[in-house]
C-alpha cells in the first residue's frame, strides 16, 4: 500500500472563477501556517471511488457548503468541487491500484497571518483494505462516552454540532482506543448512555418496520450513506425514524449497522461483546440501497 | 503586519538524532496527506519571544511531551525541540519587527497513508498586537457553554483532557462567536455553570488570600503561566488552590485574571456585561511573577 500511487489537485483562483491544478503528491503543498494544521481549522469530506464513478457526489457536496458555511469559510462552490473531484477520479481511473479508492476534499481557512485566499484541495489514493473487509463481515463495536448529555450541543453553534471539521483528534483517539480492545470501531455515547454515532460513521438499526438512527439533534453528523438508505428503505418496505436509544436497546433489536461512505453499510455484529442479531439478506440489500454492495469476492469469502 | 518577515524551521531525522532546518517561510512544508491538515491529529505550543528570549521553554517542552504521549505520537526529545526554540529565537532577534513574538511549535503524526517519520517543526512571526493591549487593558468575556458537565472528561482518555492538540476548530469557532458579541474572548463553562477556561487561556481568581483557578480534573488545559503564578505567588502572600465556581461567584470575587502564554496575565474588566473587581497593583504584580510584564508604553497611555 504504501508505495501506491495517489493523486493531489489543488483549486485555485484563476481570472474567471477557481481553477484545478494538479501537484506532484510526493512535494509539499500546505504552508506551515496554513490553519488547517495549527488548528484543524477546516471542513473536509470522503468519498469512494468505485468503478471509476464517485458514489453521493452530491450529498457530500452539500454537506462541505453546510460545514463551511457553519465554520464562516468562504470557499469554491459546488461547481468547482465538482470540477476538482471529476479531477480527481479521471488521475485514479487512468491507473487504478484498486477496486475502490477514497477521494478526500479539504477545505481551510488558509494562512493564519495572512488573512486572503482559502486552502482548496483534494486527493485520492487506494482506499485501506480493512474498510471492504468490514462491508463483508461486519464489525465489532466498544462503547466509549463522549461525556455529553444529548442536548448539550443544541442552540450551542460554538461547538461546531453537525459540522465535519478537521478537528478530528478526539475521533481519532477513539478509534486508537478502540483498536486497543481488540474492537474494529467505536460507538459514541452520551452520558445517559444514549447512541450516538462512530467516530466517522453513523449507527442503524432496525426495529420492526423502522430503519432507525440517532436523532440529529444530538448533534451527531448527518450521514451521507444514512440518508441515501433511508431516501430509500421504502424499497424494502422499512420506514427511516430517528430514535433516542439506549445501547441495550439497539443489541437487542432487530439488527444493527454502522454505515460510512468508504465502509458503505457493516451489520454491527457486537458492542462490547454482546452480540447482535444478524440479517445477511437485509444487509445485502441495504448495500445495495446505499449504492455500495459488498466485494462479490470477500462476500463469497465470508 | 501582513508583510512582516516570519521564520519556520524544521526538525529531520539525521544520522545521529534530529537536527534543524531552516526553511523558506513563502514555501509549502506539509503534504497534503499530512495528518495535522486532514485531522488535526496532533500537538503545539505557542511561546512568547521578548527580548530575546523566549518565555517559560521548560514548562512548554513539558507539556508537548505529555501531550505527545497522550495522542501516542513517538515525537522529538527535549534537547530536539529545545534546539529548534533556540533557532528560531536567533533568525527573530537578528530581524525582529516588534518587542514580542510569537513562536510556535508543531507536532503531527505525519503522513496519513505512509507511517513513517512524524512532522515537527517550528515557526516565528510578530505577535497579534491585540494581545499586548489586553495585557495592559484587561478584557471584556461572554460566557460559552462546553456542554459537558465538570466530570465529563474523568477517565475518558480519548476526550484528550489536558491535551494541547491541534483540533482547536471548537476553540477557533468559540473564540469568533465572542468577537461577533463584541468581546475580546471567551469564558467556557460546565453545563452546571461551573467555570472552566478560555479557548487558549486559563482563568485565575482571587479569594481572599487564595488566588484560584478551575480544577485540573475538570479536563481544562494545564496553563504554564498559571503554573509559573501559582509557584511564585507567595511572594505576594497568596495561595494557590483549585475550586469549582459559578461565574457569579467569580463575577463576585476580589478580581479575576485571563492568563496566557501570548498574552500574559490580563485583568477581566467584565463577564457578560457583568463588572469584575479592579486590582491594578495585584495585576501589575502578578504580571511581573508570570514574566511578562505589561508594555510600559501601553500601560502608561492606559
């Protein structure tokens, strides 16, 4: 993996509206002061890559205007994103390493001294493995609290609710903690104990005739994949709700998934080892629902 | 200020140990795969340069190894950073531009794809010469809640108490929403209305003979120049001491102090409109025990 190609291109400001320009990725692009990496000052998004086609091209534009918009970053608008990730996905299909890729868009406030243009960029490399792997077999969640109560982020703009900012060292953390019990993801809660979400994944589960999720309120973020499926879910005769549960609750309903843009929809099969009810068939055909069924090749495996 | 000149300085691994190098300011630095840029995954300190030197060095390299070891980063020794603090010190005093600078030091995991060497390096550049002025002016706050409560972040690692990351997007955001309520900063608060901090800073009080500041295991920031106070203020016959208190009972208090690195010790003029105290003899005191004294221009015209 870590000799495979990736692609960088960067959107600048040309005469007539932002244009795309493609960087060698081994050479530096960013200041030392560019505020994203001395404050995480930023939003960014990551999108698959499979088949030579961007899966929820437009989902996840609208979500990096929402997070700019909520950070006060005045940046390119969908057309030039659009353009960058029809970029992007042109270099990786010209020599695809893989199946799959994750396409990164990155936004930032730009140097912190000098206040003037916006950091604009993306990129695109060999998605990591473990990622289809989970689509195929599941995973195995532990709690971790995100010592919150679930209105403590309401009416509270500060605090960044529903925003995918770069500030992603918490979740990072988790997934560290995580991967040190032995677990492939972590499930967030709230100090009632109530779900919340991953680190960069929302939690479904069924119960009964509803698809269900954590009540955006709580201020997790709204799920590109999410929302797809539950756009959807009437197919299967399921109806989206959105839910404040318990993590006793969701094992023991009807079945459970995590859900990403580059892990697509993973039943959950234990939260801190209690296992969950298992529905391949209703997997498969969320995976399809969402646009990304599992590897023909590691479901056969599974 | 925008043209002012500014310094960056790299450690690289050589064939004994680390060593620095000096790097063109106007150049790119980080890839654009560089964790600190697309998570904000790692650490910093920001150090005051007056005078020639720099303020607090130990206290610093202190805390960007604890918070090293918390985010699980294997980054440069002490000797490494103190040697990069020193060249950065001599390329501002052989050009300084102003009285004070800022000097930054940041540590990041590296390369998103490729696990290899961490990034670490540093910069210099003028200070923002508002915090000067807040030195010698005091500031005006509004209340922000966090939205957790005092004990939220007890035993919860990967919350990252105490930890200086760079995922400050909440702090930059809570920081802006002040500014737009006509502040100079923001007091972060517990959902029970207990006081916790500033964005970047720690607020002290004074009771009495005691002078306070938030509880450590409340999850605020170690502040070094609340350290450095609490360890030489018997010299003005105070104590040092930790409690949990509403913003009235601060509001209510014999004076109050925003303490920080940048900005020193800065007397609270007012917290949500709300008059505190004035101690200008204690402020000035507590000034010259931090080591950083109020400029004697700014104070004079004050």
């Amino acid at each position: 993996v870590s000799d495979a190609p990736r692609y960088v291109t960067v959107l600048t400001r040309g005469f007539s509206g932002p244009e795309v320009r493609r960087q060698d990725p081994s050479k530096a692009l960013l200041s030392a002061f560019d505020l994203a990496a001395t404050r995480g000052d930023g939003a960014f998004e990551a999108l698959l890559v499979r088949d030579g086609r961007v899966v929820g091209r437009h989902r996840h534009l609208e979500r990096l205007g929402r997070s700019a918009a909520a950070l006060g970053i005045s940046g390119p608008g969908p057309d030039a994103w659009a353009a960058l990730v029809d970029d992007l996905v042109e270099q990786w299909t010209a020599r695809p390493t893989g199946p799959e890729a994750v396409l990164k868009l990155v936004l930032t406030r730009g140097d912190e001294g000098r206040p003037g243009p916006v950091t604009a960029y993306g990129t695109v490399a060999a998605l990591d493995p473990a990622l289809p792997r989970q689509r195929a077999d599941g995973v195995h969640l532990v709690v971790l609290c995100l010592g919150v109560p679930a209105w403590g982020r309401r009416l509270t703009p500060w605090l960044l609710p529903g925003v995918k900012s770069l500030s992603y060292a918490v979740n990072q953390a988790a997934k560290r903690e995580a991967a040190a019990r032995g677990a492939d993801d972590a499930l967030f809660t709230t100090l009632e104990g109530l779900v919340l979400e991953g680190p960069s994944s929302t939690l479904l589960w069924r119960e009964g005739r509803h698809l269900c999720t954590t009540p955006m309120n709580y201020g997790v973020l709204p799920g590109t994949t999410q929302a797809e499926v539950f756009d959807r879910c009437g197919e299967l005769g399921l109806r989206g709700a959105e839910r404040g549960r318990s993590v006793r609750e969701v094992v023991r309903s009807d079945g459970a998934w995590m859900c990403s843009s580059t892990r697509g929809v993973a039943a959950v099969r234990s939260i801190d080892g209690e296992e969950v009810s298992q529905d391949p068939a209703l997997t498969a055909a969320l995976q399809e629902l969402s646009g990304v069924p599992a590897p023909v090749a590691a479901r056969s495996a599974a």
